[in-house]
C-alpha cells in the first residue's frame, strides 16, 4: 500500500464526543464577566454587611442571657440580695439600735444607734408649747 492510503486510513471519524480544551473569551464576554464580577462582589459585600449586623444582635442576645443566667446563678447560691426599700424606722434606745421595720417581714434590719440619734427631740417644739 502506498503511503498516502495508510494515510488516509488512519484518520477517520468515530461520533460526537465531549473533550475539556481550552477556551479564550471574546473582549465582549470579558466584558460581560467583568460586569458580572462586580455585581457579584457587590452582594458579597452586602450579605457580609447583613451578618455582621445578625452576629452582632445575636452576639448582644447572648451576652444578655449570660449575664441574667449569671445574676439568678449567684441569687440562688447566696438565698438573698440587697434591696432598696421603704421601711419604719425604730430607735430603741434599749439595745442601742436602729430598727428597720417593714408590716409584712417584720425588722429587716438592724445598725447601732448614731450620735446624732441621742440628740432627737421626741417632741417637735411645737408641740411643747401647745402641751406646756
């Protein structure tokens, strides 16, 4: 056989098949990429904007939760705390104390007696002279 029908034997086609080549983009599909690129980066940029801002609400849930957790921890382990409240208060000058008195609980607290609570009047002026 000459040379040229080996040749020519030798190629022939087999079908359609898929092969992975490479492929250079037209200045127009750059473009279109390019263009496509920035609106992507643009909602990248968003949606990070948009957790940082969920993080941080969830962040400030969180630590709200651990401080509530933390304050009822302590009341719990100690059984009480301090309060501000309206009480009567009592001089008795018998124990040398001050007596703070509530209706329901009864003395809430005591503390000794100050200096200046030797030096009450237990009648305001007035009252002396109406009585005197």
């Amino acid at each position: 056989m000459s040379e040229k029908k080996q040749k020519k034997r030798a190629s022939f086609t087999v079908g359609e098949v898929t092969v992975h080549a490479k492929y250079v983009f037209s200045d127009d599909e750059k473009q279109r990429i390019a263009q496509e690129l920035v609106e992507e980066m643009e909602e990248k940029e968003n949606i990070e904007k948009s957790f940082a801002a969920i993080k941080a609400e969830f962040k400030a849930k969180i630590e709200t939760a651990t401080s509530n957790a933390a304050m009822l921890s302590t009341q719990y382990r100690n059984g009480f705390e301090y309060r501000s409240q309206k009480a009567q208060l009592i001089l008795n000058f018998q124990t040398k104390e001050r007596e703070y008195w509530d209706a329901e609980r009864g003395i809430i607290k005591r503390e000794p007696l100050h200096e200046s609570d030797y030096q009450k009047e237990l009648f305001p002026a007035d009252e002396n002279k109406k009585n005197g």
